[in-house]
C-alpha cells in the first residue's frame, strides 16, 4: 500500500532537510518491495542505508577528485611501468593501495628523474588511486604553490592560506624550478617544514640532489630541506631517456622504415646518375 500523498511530500522535505538524496530518490520504490515481500522493517531501513552510503561515498570521491587538479589520464592504468624497469609495479600498487600505513606517519615520496620519464604522470597515478581510498589529493605545480603562498603572506593571510592545505598528501610536481627570489625559496621551505611529519608530500624533480643548491641558494637550508624530505621518505629514480624524446624518434624510425614502400607504392622511379 502506497503511503498518503501527504505523508510522501513530509518526508520528502524531511529527507531534504537531513541531506539524505539517495533515500529520498528511492524510498517509495524500496517501501513498495518491502509491503509486497513482507521485509522486516529493519531490513528496509538497512537497504536505504546502504544505498545511501555508497552514493555518498561516490559523490565525496568525485569531489575530491575535481579539488585534486589531477590529470584524469594519469593513473596507473595508463602508466607504462616497462619504460622505467628500475620501478617496481609491485611497489608502487602497493603504495597506492594501502596509503594510511604511510600517510600517518607525515612521510614523503620523492620521483627523481630527467624531464619526460614520467614523474608526473607516476605520481599523479598514486594521487588517484589514494582518492578512490578515501584520501584528499592535491596535485600543483610548485612555482604556483609557493607564487600563491607567498601573495597570502604579503596580504597577512599565510596562516588561513596554508590552513586550508590540510589535504592528506600534497603532490609538488617540479620541485627543482629556479625560483624568482630569497622570499619564493624561503616559502618552499616554510610549506617544507609545515608539513614535516604532520602531513605528506610527494615530490618529482628533475636535479638529483646534489644540483639541489639551485633551488635553495642557501647550502644550510638546502641540507635542512634535503633532511626532512628523505626523513621517512621513499625515492624513486627514473634513470632512463625521455619519454617523448622516445616517441619522437620512434616515430622517425617508423617514418624512414616506410618510406621506400610508400615510393613504390605512389610509382616513384630512380634515376640513375
């Protein structure tokens, strides 16, 4: 039996007012099995629960993937493990998939590698599988970052601006930009030592650390910056040629490897001198 009609509109308010959507959007449906199939009331109240938890789930994960800035095409689904061999598949899945036995103890991964080895691409792979575990992500460029931190300061809204990085991994994708200033190298280490040990960050960089004095001209905070990212720390160098540098003389190879057939094929003739 179908409830009154103004009975359905009160709990509909109702199950507005609490934010319950999914109920509201399948309650009639569900209490219209229940009468027909003699469900317990408990066993009803269970179904919508469940369903409203597990939508509530999927819309928290979709918000914290689009906060994340995170390219939707790098995940580890997409990630080529056999272009970076000294990089265990095994390791990093491993990473990815059990991410509080490392996020609560404040830890760092660093990606360390020449441009186009697919730093970022790796590291944004943990950042999404971490969000489909429940954590927050945020994926920035660190030039912006520290550029954004550095406005706040100047405005006095540095402690409101690093409040709401609360995320539970930061990932700082090109860690070794040559910075503009004193005043940018000293925000990088202040966002450094804020997160030392509190939260997490994952880095890549394309210096290994010995060119690091580029980034922190000052060698006392260079060493300092250098302790608290390898304090807990996993490293992962990608020691191998560039990604795209590989593509493109592929497909030069590819081209060359081509050519005489196409000529053959479009009636090209030789002549001999």
């Amino acid at each position: 039996m179908n409830a009154p009609a103004h009975d359905s509109g009160r709990l509909a308010l109702m199950l507005n007012e609490l934010r319950l959507p999914t109920i509201g959007r399948l309650w009639s449906e569900f209490a219209e099995r229940s009468d027909k199939e003699g469900w317990p009331a408990a066993r009803l109240l269970d179904a919508l629960l469940e369903h409203e938890l597990a939508e509530h789930a999927k819309r928290r994960i979709e918000r914290h993937r689009t906060e994340s800035h995170l390219d939707p095409t790098k995940t580890l689904a997409t990630f080529d493990f056999s272009m970076v061999p000294m990089v265990s598949k095994a390791h990093i899945t491993a990473l990815a998939t059990t991410g509080d036995s490392w996020l609560e103890k404040g830890a760092t991964i660093l990606l360390l590698g020449p441009p186009g080895t697919g730093k970022s691409h790796l590291g944004s792979a943990i950042g999404h599988a971490l969000i489909d575990a429940g954590f927050r992500v945020l994926f920035t460029h660190t030039s912006e970052l520290v550029q954004r931190l550095q406005a706040a300061r100047q405005t006095l809204q540095l402690p409101s601006a690093l409040a709401k990085l609360g995320f539970d991994l930061i990932i700082l994708d090109d860690l070794s930009y040559a910075y503009k200033d004193q005043a940018e190298t000293s925000m990088l280490f202040e966002l450094i030592v804020e997160r030392y040990e509190r939260k997490n960050l994952l880095t890549t960089a394309n210096q290994p650390f010995s060119g690091w004095n580029e980034v922190f001209p000052d060698p006392s905070m260079t060493i300092a910056a250098i302790d608290r990212l390898v304090h807990h720390s996993t490293i992962f160098e990608l020691n191998v040629e560039s990604y795209r540098r590989r593509k493109v003389s592929d497909k030069q190879s590819v081209r060359r490897q081509q050519l005489p057939s196409d000529n053959y094929e479009e009636g090209a003739t030789t002549i001999d001198t």
